[in-house]
C-alpha cells in the first residue's frame, strides 16, 4: 500500500497550509525549508497551479498516480470536475474516519483503517480509499472498541467539529452518511480550479 512517509512538517512549510492539524513547528517558522526558505520565489501561473494540487494530494495522503485517477473520475462524472475531485476525495473512509473524530490525524485515520477496526454497513473494510457513499453506517469492529484510540475519540468527542452531511454517535462509534457533501461543505484552503486547470494542460 503505498503512500507517503516523509516528514509533513516540512511539506506544509513548503505549501504554506498545516496539513497535519495543530503543527506547532510550522506555526513557530512560517516560511519554506530550506537555506533559501526565506529568499523571493518567482510565482508563475504553474507554480501556483502545481501548489494546490500538491496541497490537496498531501492533506489526504494520496500519491500522484491514483490523485491523477481521481481527477479522471471526477471528469468523467456530470457537474464542475473540481467540485467531483474534492467530493471524491473526502468520500474516502479514511477521512471519514478522520472527520468523525475517531483519529487524530487522516494518518492515524488510515492506519487504523488499514488495521480492520471498521465496518461499513456490517462488512469489514480495511481499504483506506474506500468510496462512502449516502445512506452508509460506519461502524467500529465490537473486538476494537476498548481500544486505546477509541476510548480517547469517545472522551474527547466534541472538540472538533462534525460536518454536517454526517452524523456521530459517540456512544456507539457509529457514523451515519446522511449524503456527499458539496463543495461548501468541505473546509479545505483550495482552489479547486487551479487544479483542473493543472491538469487540462497534461
């Protein structure tokens, strides 16, 4: 399963975003790494293109060979094909798991994914990039539920926020799907279209 290992503190300092969530050393040096960090980059119309694709590509930790896939997908489907991208990627379990509050990071979120402590609609899925779909319940595996991770997300359930296109029981660590969410709805800083545009030109 490949996915990117290296340090994130360093990309979100490159992509000026927190990628992590509550990166304390990217609030503490808020320029590029590097020995020229500091110095004047030359933003062309690529660069600020290729600087929101990798910023989406880095949040959700998915490397460029399915990223392109996705966009392909999202192309394919009726409507705005930035708007699809970002559906598509927030659709995925690993996410979810994440925006539930179930994991601390969407690393966390795929590891524990990948380890099979959840059900969807009953089943087993250990495929982080699971497409969820509307009307799906996402459950955590009864044998993992005195888990330490899920023993912390249902003490500290509420801190962050749930958005609202799904629904957490904390009690039962369940999820309910009650639909995709639209674009207004997935608070991520991209420019979508920078995106589409990125990619148009390949």
């Amino acid at each position: 399963m490949a996915r990117y290992t290296g340090p994130m503190t360093k990309k979100s300092r490159r992509l000026g975003v927190d990628l992590v969530g509550g990166d304390q050393a990217f609030e503490r040096r808020p320029f590029p790494p590097g020995q020229h960090g500091r110095g004047r980059i030359k933003e062309s119309e690529y660069l600020l293109q290729l600087r929101e694709k990798q910023k989406a590509r880095f949040t959700y930790g998915v490397l460029e060979k399915q990223f392109r896939r996705y966009y392909h997908e999202a192309s394919r489907r009726p409507g705005k094909t930035g708007d699809n991208l970002l559906q598509l990627l927030e659709c995925r379990l690993d996410n979810v798991v994440y925006r539930a509050g179930f994991a601390r990071t969407r690393r966390h979120a795929r590891q524990l994914v990948s380890h099979g402590h959840f059900l969807v609609n009953g089943k087993k899925v250990n495929i982080p990039s699971f497409q969820v779909t509307q009307y799906d319940v996402i459950d955590v595996r009864e044998k993992s539920l005195e888990m330490t991770p899920f023993i912390v997300a249902r003490e500290t359930f509420g801190e962050r926020l749930v958005p609202g296109w799904m629904d957490v029981l904390p009690d039962r660590m369940r999820v309910l799907i009650h639909q995709v969410p639209v674009r207004a709805q997935i608070e991520l800083p991209v420019q979508e279209q920078l995106i589409v545009e990125y990619y148009s030109k390949k």
